[in-house]
C-alpha cells in the first residue's frame, strides 16, 4: 500500500454518499455476479450488502445493480453501464486526488516518522 494516501469520500447530498466501500462492492459483485458473493469477500452479511446496493439504485435515476433472473445457478447481479461509469470515475477522481495529495504534502513528508509509538511512549496526537 502506497503511502500517502487519502480516503475519498463524495457526497452527493444527505444519506446520499459514494466512498471507498460502496465502490469496492460494486467491483466484486461486478466480478463475481452475485451480491453473497461480494458480500462474502468484503465479510459483510448479505443484508447489510443488499442494503447498500439498495441505497445506491435508489440514489441515482437508474440502478447501479441489476437483477439477473434464471439461469443454471438461478439468476446474480449484474453491473448496468451507470454502476460501471460510477465505478469509473470514482476510480479516476481517486487517482487524481492520490497524485494531488503528493504534490502538496512534498515539505510535510520529510517530517513524518515512520515509526509506530511504542507501548510505553505516549502518541504525540493530541
């Protein structure tokens, strides 16, 4: 993992929020074609995962998720091209702002310690 790094959040109005785990599951279920599945991977009930993907149909005009009826294995989810283009640009704003996030912090970096605060030393955080 690549340091430094930022956790992108874009919200786009109340309850109305795309971010790092919303996307990485609209990823896995992209792969795996099931919402258990990238439920499974992400180590989150399926519930919890429906409820996501259900946050996300509702919060665009058109759904991110489809349902895939049928089929040997009775039916998944597929990706619809607007859960591809979220994907997309999310990805592409991340990376725009990791490359950002570099150039700014160039002073700051040669002042950051690596080292991790031992158990007897008290976090300079405050």
């Amino acid at each position: 993992m690549a340091y430094p790094k930022a956790s992108l959040r874009i919200e786009f109005g109340p309850e109305q929020r795309i971010g790092p785990g919303k996307v990485h599951l609209l990823e896995l279920v992209a792969q795996t074609g099931s919402i258990s599945a990238a439920a499974r991977e992400m180590d989150m009930s399926y519930r919890r995962a429906w409820l996501l993907i259900d946050e996300m149909n509702h919060m665009f005009k058109e759904p991110v998720i489809a349902a895939v009826t049928g089929g040997a294995h009775g039916g998944g989810a597929q990706l619809t091209e607007l859960g591809q283009t979220v994907i997309a640009t999310y990805r592409a704003i991340e990376a725009d702002s990791a490359q950002i996030l570099a150039k700014r912090l160039g002073k700051v970096l040669g002042q950051i310690t690596m080292a991790q605060p031992s158990a007897g030393r008290r976090s300079r955080r405050t």
